[in-house]
C-alpha cells in the first residue's frame, strides 16, 4: 500500500521497539447485546424514522428515561417472566437499582411526578433500549429497543383503536399487509368476569393472567396447577380454560351475557376499527391475555400469519398502573414493539431496504499544499448544507476514486494549483463522469 510498509495504512509501527505485551481485551460486546457498525446503524436509524414519523403522524411527543431505574418499580408480585429476568443490582450508594426491561412503568412514575401539570390525554412516545438478564443458554439477546406509544386519561375505546390504528399506519409504510400480519384482540374483562361468577379473590386477577399467557408455551396441566396453586378453584379453572376456546364475539355474548364490559368493549374496538380502515387486521381470540400484570382491559398482539415468528408487538389497557405506585390512577392504554422480530418479518417478506452510506461530495487535494485550500472548499460546502467527506492525507487519486465509490460520493471536487489560482475547483459529477471548473464562490 501506499505506506510502503506493509501495514495497514495510518498504523504506527517503530521496528525498533518490541511490541508491548498486553493481553488483547474481548473486542466483542457483552453477551446478548449488540454493536451498532455503520450498516446495522444505517437500518436502525431507517426503522426508528419509520418508528418517529407514524408518531408524528398520530400527534404523539417523544419522551425518554433513564435506561436505570429504581427496581421498586420493576417490582411486581404476580410472577411475570420480565420480574424473573430483571437486569437489578446494588450501585455504590447501596441503591437497588435496575436496567429497564421497559418503559410502561417510567412513563407512570414520569405522569405521576408531573401530577395536574401535564395536560390530558397524554400522548406520548419513546424508542429505548430494554434490558432482561437471562442465562446465556438459550442464546438470546439481553437488550432490545421498544417502540412505545401510550394515551393516557382517555378511558373510552377510541385510544385502543387510536394505538392499533398508528401500528396499522407503521405496516403499511414498511409495505407489510393484512395478508402478513394481524392482530388477536381480546380484553381481560373477559377473564375477570368469569372469576368474579367464581368469587375469586381481585388480587389473584394479574397472577391468573401471567399464567394463562403461558398457555402457548407449558403444557395445560402445568397451567391448571398453577391456578390452582394461587387458589382457584377447579370449577372456575375449568370455566376460565372454556372461555378462552371461544372463538366469537357472539358466542362470547352467549355465555357471558350482552350487559358485560368486555363484550361492549370488543364491540366498540370492532366496530372504530371498520372506521379506521383496518377491520380486516384484527380478529377476536379469547386466548390472547399478554403477560404483563397490570393490563386491565382490551389487550392487543401483531403476529405473523405465517406463524413462524413470535409476537411482533403488543399491548394494552392498564387502568390500575398508576394507583401501584401511589399514585391517583389514570385510565391508560398503550403498546410496545420491539426491534428484533420486525426484522425478521421483513426478511421473511423480502421488505428489507437498501441503504447505502450517502454523501454528496468527496474534496481533496492535488498537492500537499492545497490541504488548506480543501478544508476552505470543504467549509464553503458544509455552510450550504452540503455534506463533504474532505480527504485528510495526501493520497493518489486511485484511493479517492476508490473511497468515493465506497462512500457513495454524488461529486469529487478536487482543489489543484492551476484552477486555484484562478479562484476555481474541478467538479466532477461521479455517475455521468461530466467535469467542470467551478468558481469557489458558485459553488453549490
Ligand atoms: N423485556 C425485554 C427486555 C429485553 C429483551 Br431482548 N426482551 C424483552
């Protein structure tokens, strides 16, 4: 290479001295997390624009959190799996702290702390990194960014449908359709109302939930002897397992009568959804309750109808979260989606998009001495928006064709004794090859 000296161009190396002994650091990145190299940072950015816009759209405002978080707030009693891989520790000051496995609960502690200064309804929208601390042994990652967006102090159904609405919205921009995805709607009131013809204790409801969401994933009889552990009885069992086998919202209506809360909210969510435009996105499935405890009402998930994949997002209403924390409650409802299964999906759907790094010109130097003539182009430039990559070193002209391919130049402006002397560049177009010489001061 250029350097002559057989090492990578820019390295420093005195044969002279011996090389220091150090022992070489692990140069990959904590287990189950990521690196975000130009080519990965270039999607990402793509999908949380995408992420960004749909908010916009919707007249959410962005907010954001600590990623760390007291674990108090993590704390919940009705044995969730995000509880069992809560990323806590002790810091210095002897504070139980912990990475935030999600937002949902920042936001409540963030509306608690604002009180009567924010107005209703709250929309707000965050794109954070989560955390879960899981044994390594089934590979899976310890860090993912949500996409959420929450309504808060609208109790009417017109939030749900307002949510899955903007998911709907952010599908369609990515070219994702009905035929690829949907979403299984449900309410929790369903579950609640067969407890409550069972009298079982309210304060089992968010634990009887956490086990049924693992329906699809241990065996029934291993459900059944959780329910039956935190004490409820087998006739309701029984019952609760009947209602979640339902498979319309009539036949819903038939067993639990046309008067209950859950019914009228499925009507209502259905019937804003053929308003939206979207009808034929979401189905009723009884079986869908989600595995957060403090949903309370209607409760959402996006999945594949190719079924290959987990859920791509989910969400729902959660009425009671601010009261957990001491708080007056607010009726609110909101979503989360991830950054790991999307991705999948738009792999499976060939949706994946080209990016390619961007810039519009590539300055250098014919001569070592024109180095400050090319940093004053390249500041004329910058200061009319234009992006420049300037070339820092004396290189041949082979290198900056060959970088400028590599990065995607729109120009090469090259900086040489004779057009400088007259006050001009050369300006070469790189995909047409045309070339001008170019006042500095018409330069744009
Ligand atoms: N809650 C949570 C956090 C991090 C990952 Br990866 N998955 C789920």
């Amino acid at each position: 290479n250029e350097n002559g000296d057989g090492g990578r161009p820019g390295t420093i190396s005195n044969p002279s001295l011996p090389p220091p002994i150090v022992e070489k650091i692990d140069v990959n990145p904590p287990k189950g997390t990521r690196d975000f190299p130009p080519e990965e940072m270039r999607f990402r950015t793509w999908l949380f624009n995408n992420f960004r816009e749909v908010s916009r759209l919707f007249g959410f405002e962005e907010v954001d959190y600590p990623v760390l978080e007291s674990e108090a707030l993590y704390i919940r009693k009705a044995g969730e799996e995000i509880k069992d891989q809560l990323y806590g520790f002790e810091d210095r000051g002897n504070r139980r702290v912990a990475l935030r496995p999600e937002l949902t609960p920042s936001l409540a502690r963030v509306v608690i702390q604002k009180g009567k200064s924010v107005a209703l309804p709250i929309k707000w929208f965050a794109i954070g990194q989560c955390w879960r601390y899981e044994r390594m042994t089934r590979g899976r990652r310890r860090e993912h960014y949500q996409w959420n967006m929450d309504i808060i102090g609208v109790p009417e159904i017109t939030a749900e449908a307002e949510l899955i609405s903007s998911i709907v919205t952010f599908f369609k921009r990515l070219g994702i359709t009905s035929s690829d995805v949907g979403f299984k709607v449900s309410s929790r009131k369903l579950l609640q109302e067969v407890l409550q013809r069972y009298s079982v204790p309210e304060d089992l409801f968010s634990k009887v939930c956490v086990i049924i969401d693992k329906m699809e994933k241990i065996p029934m009889d291993e459900i059944k002897r959780e329910l039956k552990l935190v004490g409820v009885s087998e006739d309701a069992i029984e019952q609760l397992l009947q209602v979640l086998t339902i498979k319309s919202l009539s036949e819903l209506e038939e067993i639990l009568g046309p008067s209950g809360d859950a019914v009228s909210d499925l009507k209502s969510l259905f019937l804003l959804a053929d308003k939206f435009g979207y009808s034929d996105w979401i189905q009723f499935d009884a079986s869908i309750v989600r595995g957060l405890a403090y949903y309370t009402g209607i409760v959402f998930e996006g999945f594949d109808r190719e079924r290959k994949l987990r859920a791509i997002c989910g969400g729902g209403r959660y009425d009671r979260l601010l009261s957990t924390f001491g708080g007056d409650d607010l009726p609110a409802c909101g979503f989360g989606f991830g950054d790991a299964v999307i991705v999948e999906l738009l792999k499976e759907k060939g949706l994946l998009p080209e990016l390619s790094p961007q810039v519009e010109n590539i300055v250098c130097s014919l001569d070592p001495e024109l180095q400050g003539a090319a940093s004053q182009v390249a500041t004329i430039l910058r200061e009319k928006g234009q992006s420049v990559d300037l070339v820092l070193e004396s290189k041949s002209l082979k290198w900056v064709f060959k970088r400028a391919a590599r990065i995607n130049a729109g120009r090469l402006i090259l900086v040489g004794n004779s057009e400088w002397q007259k006050g001009m560049v050369v300006v070469k177009i790189l995909d047409t090859g045309e070339q001008f010489d170019v006042k500095v001061d018409q330069l744009e």
